[in-house]
C-alpha cells in the first residue's frame, strides 16, 4: 500500500464514494444489498480498529456502500401513496403550491420549482406532496420563492428524447426532486398568499429588487444586464448574443455565479481582513491574523451567496470555499489536495447528485488542475527566489506569470469537459481570461457588493460605485466583443468520448511529469518526508498502524526505488506511449465508424413531434433529411439540443446533402442550427416559401453560409452516391405552377419524396404528403415505390397512408416519427391497424427512441434506444 494514502487519506475514500455514486446510478434498486455490505465493512473496521490494525480496501469498499446507498433516493425514490406522479397524465387540475426557488425568466416565459400542496378537481381536494416544474408562458406578476400560487393546469410525467447519448432530462430533474412538469398562461396564475414583510424570504427579494432598481439608472442595458448576473445572479437581461459572445471568447463561466466568483470574494475578503488584523498587535501576538481573517472573510462569502439566491451551484462553490478557509485555523501545513478531496466530499454527502452537475465537475478540476499545475510549475526555477525578492517589478512580474498560470492549467484542465458538454473550444480563452477576469473578478465584483451593501446607508455612494462598475462592464464587453469575433476565436468540435477524455488527463499528468524540474536532492528529500510521515512519531502526518504491521521496510525500500531514478518520469514517459497506441486505436476506430464502412445506416432521430432521419452511406457521405422543431425555436430549440448533440458524438461535422422536404416548422426548424454550425455542402428543397421567422432564419443560414441551393426544377431526379441510389419522386416540377389551381397541393402535400436504394434494400421518405399527394405519387412513380422501409407519412395521420399507397409501397418496416402524449392523436389507430393489415412491423420514435437501421445490401438489421 503506498504511502501517500496515509498522507492523503481522504483522496481515496472521495473516490470510492465518487464510485459508490456512479455504480447506483447504474444499477440502482438494490438497497438491501448495499446495507448488507455497508455493516458488513463497518464491523470489520471496528475490529481493525480494534487490534490497531490498518487496511486500506475495507474502508474503501465502505465508501462504495455509502455512496450506493446515498444516490438511492434519487435514483430508485419510494414514492408516497399521495405524491404527485400518481395524479400525472389524468386529467386537468387546480394546483396550489409554494414556489421552491427563485423563478428563472426565460424567453417571455418562466420557469418555476413548486412545490405541491394540494389538488383538487370536481370540488374535491387533496393534500398532495412533491416538486412540479412549472412552465409559464407570458409575463408574470412579480413573484419569489415562497409564495404561494394557484393555476389550472394538466399534470405531465417527465419525458426525454430517446437517442443514444442524448441528454437525460428525466435525469435531471429528478435530481433536482422534481418528478413532473406542467404548462400555463401567465393570466391563469394567482397569487394565493406572499411572503409576510419582515420574513427574511421578504427581505431578501425586496433588497435584490431594490439594488436592480438601482442598476437600472445607470442607463447602459448590456452592463446592467451583466451586473445584475455577477451580483444578484440575475442572467434574464442577457441576451442571446451577448452568451454566444462569452462563449466564444472562453469567458462564459463568468455570467454564473460559481467557485470563480465566491473564491475573488473570499481572497479579497481575506487580503481586507489580514492587512486590517495585523495592525492589532495582541491578534498579531497570538497568531490569530489568518485564523482571523478566515473566520471574517466566510460572511461576505456567505453573505454573496445568500444574495446571489443559493442557486445549488452557489451553495456548492460556498462551501468549497468555506472548507478552504476553515485551514487557517489548524496550526499545521495543509495540504491542497487532501482539502479539496474534503470540500467534494462534503458536498457529495450533503447532495450526492451533485456528482452529475457540470458545474460541480469543471469547479473541481479546474481547481485540482491548477493545484497540481503549480505544484509542478513552481519547481521549474528554484533559485529565482533569491533574484526576486531585491526586485519589486521582478515580483510583480512573478505574480503576472503566476496568474497567467492559473488561467493555462484552469483553461486546459477543463478543456475536454467543455467540449463534451458544450462542444466548443476556444481559442482565445486564454488571451480573453487574461484580461477580462481580473477586471471583473477584482473590481466590479467587490465594487458591486460594495454598492448593494452602502446602499442601505447612502444611495449617492452606492450610485457612484454602480456607475464605476458599469463604465468597467462596458470596458469588459468591448474587450469580449473584439476578441470573439477575431477569425477562428472558437470552433465548434465533435463530442469526445469518455476514453479519449481520461486520455488527455493522462497525458497532461505525464506531460507534467516529464518536464518537471527539480532541484537536485528534492525528490529524495520528497520520498524521505513521506516516509517520515509513516516511521517518525513526530511527524504530523504519522500513521502507527504502518509500522506495527511492518510495512515500514515495505516504504524504505520504495524511497530506495525513488532515490535510484524509477522516478514519476519514468512512468510518465510509459504513460505517453501508452496514450498515443490508445489514441491510435481509437483513431482507426472513429475512422472506420465515419469513413471506412461499407454499409449503410439509416437513423430515424427522436424529435418529438416533428421529423429528421439521418444517412450515412458507405464511404462516409451524410444526407439529413429534415430536422424536426417546434413552432418557437426560442422556447426549444430541436436542431440545437437534439441533432447536434447526436452528430457530434457520432463525430460528424460534416453533413453532404441536408434535405428538407416542406417547410412546415416540425421538419424545418431544427436545420436553421445545422445550417448554422455544421459544413453543409448543398441542400434540397421544393422552393416553396413561407412567411414564418423559421422560414427567414433558414434562408438567412444559408446566405451567411453560401451554402448551394439549386432550383427545384432543375434538380437531377435520379443520383448514385457511394453505391446508393437516391431518387427524388415527387412533387412534379412544375408543381408550383398548378398550386393556385389545384387546392389540395397544399404545403403537406408538396413534399418532397425521396427513395435510397442500397442493393436489394430500399427506404421511402414521403414527408407530410396525404391522399391526395399519395394517390398522385402512385399514378407517376407506379412501380418504383416498392420500398423495404417506410417512414410513415404524416407522423402516421389518418389522412394519409392510404390503402392504394400502402398497396405499392408494399413495406416490410414501418417507422412513425411522433411526439409522446399524442396532442394530434398521431399516429392514428386506424392508421396503425392498416399497417398490422400489412403484415408492417411498427416502430414508433415516443416508444422506441431513436431508431437505426444497417444494411449491407442484402441483410437489414435494426436496433432503437429503447427496446422492442
């Protein structure tokens, strides 16, 4: 067992908890299980303890259990007879109940945490307990957490969008408690009773609108908007291109309050307090300035994150900062590692979910990494000590590289988590943090709460501060503006996977390693405090049990090791060669997924209510046909939360030929992003126009993005492409001549029908069209309709798939793309018994997820997200 368990104890016993949290995740439900061993290794400890014996797995196996056990309530919950789940997807319901959280404005619409008191219906009423997600479309009275509201209103179970990979939105509520959802116009809200003045709910909403009331003067809109996010959390008032624009610049994780925002207010505080403390000579006496200023610096640490509203990022970046602080107080060298294993271990106990939250995850490594990032850094030039201390501009220049520092080990440790969840990387990050976060960090922040605290006493003083901070905001958007629209500021990436990020931590640790410096004897003397640590009484960090059980020679001759050069570098450069062959091999695989297969895959994507089917033909050509959407993208937008997300992490940035078969909001508006963000090479379309914003925003895309739109009359009707035959049938090409005469071609029945051929396997895209469109369709294309797999026309309407289509088209597989809880009663059973008639295997997107079908040619097998 090394030594460095006993010197960072806590490291290993975060981990085993950290698994003990991920294998319940996975394999929840066995609760009894995990009590039996959870006694079990605690029985064994006592007795370990008992004979003054150590042994590292029977904690560690504890751990597990707790961790197991810990993540149970969230993960396979017992709900109460009287829970609000038994009362989803009945019927409509008067809902009162008390609002958990600060509702979060959104895009004209507001989300709100509830809850639940009571329900009732048909003048009968219950007490009911659970969390409601409330989605309020319209504008609101002005409401805070704590009050108590009522609206009439369905009650929905949770759903997601089954595709492989996708985001478990199910998962993420119920996270946060939450087990339900519910939609309702602003002017069917009451207010049943607010909080009484004088609570501290009361105020601590009347002090934050009171400081917005005072921002709003200074009359600049995107400062305001910014200051309100750095102070009060309050992001509604920035707008979507001022994010895109943080994002860009790699300065995003400063418009939410997180460990960055409370960690400048706790080593301003502190700096305050100690320069303070040390004047009084008894404090300076006792030693009691740091203990001091640690104690002092935790209220205005507390004191932002009540007034930030104690988001659940908040709360864990407090008390991250609170443990740190709280070592002051230990007269002994603390080591930074062993304290943040602690602040994570404390905030997984109290909240095991938090595991999952990205927020908690980039927190933690951007800290860890640059701990260890200094740690290896510092010991490049040991001997500048002496050079800087003499020099006063040498040591500011120290602390610049240190900073700068800071930035590159935070930037690069977080690197693959922001490209797994944001699929962006930044390439002016760095630059950008450089000169933006210590304008924010260490003015405008402290100035901000400068000006919220004075204005109880002096509204004038706290003017002053606000119009200095907002003259910096300004300063601070022009700086993100300039360096986010630099040529190639960020660039959109593929999803990496979970092997290629332990990779890249892999290598950044032997990267450390290898160029690692040290001055001569300082490893040896390295090794020799460690093993002091296990032999010496004396030492702080003794461990007796280490040499009763004679594992002191055990260590002796491991420092012998070190001191003869089987040194970290070593391993490190054994780990280098290792990554790069893992790499490569991931390389081929990836290559051979994208490029080097010779089949083809038809995926028919979970969208909801909507429609997008994805081609990868051999060779690696890709055609997107429709993208699904909602009538509002910025409620929810398909193409941004749904398509990209399953491109990327099938690493595609490419898409060939991107199809949209009518231009009906439910096929359209989830390609306005593609069109955007990915290399589209060319699009299909009939030509039709509409007069929607989806429609503009489309044709705007594809104009920025000088992407080939040929005319729909011009278009080849028959295409080979990488050994798959693509054949456009329908509408006629002079079908927008005959629209104004012939009332039926209506947009659902102009679609575009498109055939892909492979061998002997076919599948028949007809989009939205309807008997009439289909009666056409078999009179010009009779005999080239006969197709293996039919994506079912109009989501499985009853006004289409009509028994002479069916009759041609002759499908052995039948795919209906709809939305769950079937709001336009798609598909139709009448529709769904004709297909059975058929002899059709059914598979439908609200059952089965995302479905995907492979062929060689000649065999078709097909697999969903969700089993059939």
């Amino acid at each position: 067992m090394n030594n460095k368990i006993f010197f960072r104890p806590l490291i290993p016993l975060l981990i085993a908890f950290i698994c003990g949290i991920l294998l319940g995740s996975e394999f929840p439900g066995f609760e009894i299980w995990g009590a039996v061993v959870l006694f079990i290794c605690v029985g064994f400890c006592l007795l370990l303890i008992y004979r003054s014996k150590s042994r590292f797995f029977a904690p560690f196996i504890l751990f597990i259990a707790l961790g197991y056990l810990a993540i149970q309530p969230w993960v396979a919950p017992r709900y109460p007879a009287n829970h609000i789940i038994h009362y989803a997807d009945t019927h409509r319901w008067d809902v009162v109940g008390r609002i958990d959280t600060r509702p979060q404005p959104t895009n004209k619409r507001t989300r709100i945490n509830l809850q639940v008191v009571s329900l009732s219906s048909d003048g009968q009423s219950s007490a009911v307990t659970g969390k409601l997600r409330v989605t309020v479309v319209g504008n609101l009275p002005d409401l805070a957490a704590g009050d108590i509201i009522r609206f009439n209103s369905h009650i929905r179970t949770i759903s997601n969008f089954n595709n492989p990979g996708g985001f478990d939105y199910k998962r993420y509520l119920a996270f946060k408690g939450i087990r339900a959802t519910a939609y309702v116009k602003a002017e069917r809200v009451g207010v049943i009773e607010r909080q009484p003045p004088g609570s501290p709910f009361d105020i601590l909403n009347h002090t934050r609108k009171s400081f917005a009331e005072l921002i709003a003067r200074s009359g600049q809109t995107q400062a305001q908007g910014l200051l309100k996010a750095l102070i009060i959390g309050d992001r509604s008032q920035i707008n979507k291109d001022t994010r895109q624009m943080f994002q860009r610049a790699g300065v995003g994780h400063l418009l939410a309050i997180s460990g960055l925002h409370i960690g400048i207010v706790a080593t301003v505080a502190f700096a305050l307090f100690h320069g303070l403390m040390r004047r009084i000579k008894p404090l300076l006496w006792q030693a009691w300035t740091r203990k001091g200023a640690a104690i002092l610096s935790l209220l205005p640490v507390f004191a932002y994150g009540v007034v930030a509203g104690f988001s659940p990022s908040t709360q864990r970046a407090v008390i991250m900062v609170s443990i740190f602080l709280m070592t002051f107080l230990f007269e002994r060298e603390q080591d930074p590692f062993n304290t943040l294993a602690l602040a994570a271990l404390v905030i997984l106990v109290v909240n095991p979910p938090s595991l999952f939250s990205i927020s908690f995850q980039l927190s933690f490594t951007a800290v860890y990494a640059i701990i260890y990032g200094l740690s290896r850094a510092q010991k490049r030039a040991p001997t500048l000590k002496t050079k800087v201390k003499s020099n006063l501009r040498m040591g500011f220049f120290k602390k610049l590289i240190s900073f700068f520092l800071v930035s590159l080990f935070a930037i690069c440790g977080t690197l693959p988590l922001v490209a797994f969840y944001f699929n962006q990387i930044s390439f002016v990050g760095l630059v950008a943090n450089f000169l933006v976060v210590p304008l924010v960090g260490f003015i405008c922040i402290p100035l901000g709460l400068a000006a919220l605290f004075v204005s109880a006493i002096s509204m004038t003083l706290a003017s002053w501060c606000i119009t200095v901070v907002v003259a910096i905001l300004e300063i601070v958007l022009d700086i993100v503006e300039f360096v986010a629209v630099m040529p190639l500021a960020a660039v959109k990436t593929v999803t990496p996977s979970l092997l290629e990020i332990g990779c890249f931590y892999v290598l950044g640790w032997a990267l450390l390693e290898i160029y690692r410096v040290q001055p001569d004897g300082a490893g040896k003397r390295l090794c020799n405090n460690r093993i002091k640590a296990n032999v010496d009484p004396r030492h702080p960090h003794f461990a007796p049990s280490v040499v009763s059980s004679g594992r002191g020679k055990l260590h002796r001759n491991f420092h012998n090791l070190l001191s003869k050069g089987f040194a970290p570098k070593r391993t490190a450069k054994i780990a280098v060669i290792l990554v790069l062959v893992t790499l490569a091999a991931d390389a081929c695989f990836w290559l051979y997924q994208r490029f080097w297969h010779t089949d083809l895959r038809v995926t028919v994507i979970d969208v909801g209510h909507g429609l997008a089917s994805l081609l990868e033909l051999p060779g690696g050509y890709t055609i997107l046909i429709d993208g699904g959407g909602f009538s509002d993208n910025s409620a929810f937008d398909v193409g941004a939360k749904v398509l990209a997300p399953y491109l990327w992490r099938n690493k595609i940035r490419t898409v060939d030929k991107l199809i949209l078969s009518h231009p009906n909001s439910d096929h359209l508006n989830g390609l306005i992003y593609i069109a955007e963000h990915f290399n589209v090479k060319n699009i299909w379309t009939n030509n039709e126009t509409r007069d929607t914003l989806g429609y503009l925003n489309f044709r705007e895309a594809i104009a920025n993005r000088k992407i080939f739109l040929p005319v729909f009359a011009k278009l080849t009707r028959n295409h080979c492409i990488n050994g798959v035959n693509l054949h456009l049938l329908y509408p006629p090409q002079d079908f927008l001549k005959s629209r104004d005469s012939e009332k039926w071609r209506n947009s659902n029945n102009n679609s575009l029908v498109v055939k892909a051929s492979f061998g002997a396997t076919s599948f028949l895209f007809p989009g939205d069209i309807m008997a009439s469109a289909e009666k056409e369709l078999v009179r010009i294309a009779a005999g080239k309709l006969a197709s293996t797999v039919l994506i079912a026309p109009h989501h499985g309407s009853r006004s289409s798939s009509s028994e002479v289509f069916l009759g041609e088209v002759k499908p052995e597989v039948v795919i209906v793309s709809c939305g769950r809880n079937r709001r336009f009663r798609f598909p139709h059973p009448t529709v769904l018994k004709r297909y059975k008639d058929h002899g059709c295997n059914i598979l439908r997107t609200d059952i089965n997820g995302a479905v995907r079908l492979t062929t060689d040619g000649r065999h078709m097998s097909i697999t969903s997200s969700v089993a059939y």
